[in-house]
C-alpha cells in the first residue's frame, strides 16, 4: 500500500537575527512506497536515474569512471523520503574517497546503502563503521532540490511544483 506525502524545499529570508520567513517553496507530492516490500525496487529505480548533474560539480570527473559515486546523498535522502513512515535513519561518516559518505538503516539497524558500490567497484569498504545517525544538511534540514528531481525521475507520477505565498520580502535589518 502506498501513502500520499510531500517533501518541501523552501525558501526563507532573514528579517532579523533568529527572525526568518518562509516566502516560497517546490513541494513534491508522491506516493511513499512500502517497506520492506518495495525496497529493492526503488533502489534499483533511484541507481538507474542517477544523473551526473545531480553531482557536485567536485565529483563529477570521478564519476564519469565510477557511476555511484558523488550520488550518496541526495540518493539517501530520496530514499529516506520514499519510505518516509518506516522511520528509517539518516546516518554519514567521514572518509577518505569523498570527504563524507550517506546511507539509512532502518529500525532494525539493517543498512541500506544505494551507492555502496562506488567503494566496492575500487576494492574497498564504506565507512560503515565510523557512522552516526545524522540530520540532512542544509538550511532546516530542508530536502534538497536534487533530491526532489530525483524522486521525480523515479516515480514520474509524482507532482513537483512551486509555491510563492508572497513576494520576497526585504530584509528588515
């Protein structure tokens, strides 16, 4: 069974010290998926659209020899996303390949790691275990909006577009 849901990337202004508003937002609405009965699936659909653009611009030239790699996090996070109501975990930890790598685990501490092959493919292991449960980066923790168009990709029924509730506004300090 498949839940309706929404991932939010908005837009906010400072107005004064610790005084933000949110003035616009993408919003994707999706079908969650089920755990762990799709998993495989989705997996497999977020590894086949994977898109070099989606990289940081820093990983780029090593992916065009790897193709996981630079993808861990917004991967991560659409999965995390797409499974939303199985509480999985957001976990990372430091490495040497790329500064930083992304996976979840779920309840049961099991690990699911969409991109694990970008360390395999070149005979060695992720980070696994220097992980701790992470919060995503990034302004409120908000979704990324790579993560969002990767979603898209992956389940083109799904609804992305943007809401502006009013015009930016100036900042007042």
């Amino acid at each position: 069974m498949t839940y309706k849901s929404f991932v939010e990337h908005a837009k906010y202004i400072k107005l004064a010290p610790s005084n933000y508003e949110k003035w616009s937002a993408w919003i994707l609405e999706y079908n969650q998926y089920s755990y762990p009965d799709d998993l495989e699936m989705v997996i497999k659909s977020i590894q086949d659209n994977l898109e070099l653009k989606f990289c940081p611009p820093r990983f780029r030239e090593g992916n065009l020899g790897n193709a996981m790699f630079g993808h861990c996090y917004h991967s991560s996070q659409a999965l995390y996303y797409f499974f939303k109501d199985a509480n999985l975990k957001a976990m990372s930890a430091p490495c040497e390949v790329a500064g930083s790598h992304w996976w979840c685990k779920d309840i049961d501490e099991n690990i699911i790691d969409i991109t694990s092959n970008q360390y395999f493919s070149v005979g060695t292991k992720p980070p696994y275990d220097k992980g701790k449960e992470t919060k995503w980066y990034g302004w409120k923790g908000r979704c990324h909006r790579k993560s969002q168009d990767l979603m898209k990709l992956v389940q083109p029924s799904s609804n992305l577009y943007y809401e502006k509730y009013r015009d930016k506004p100036k900042q007042s300090y």
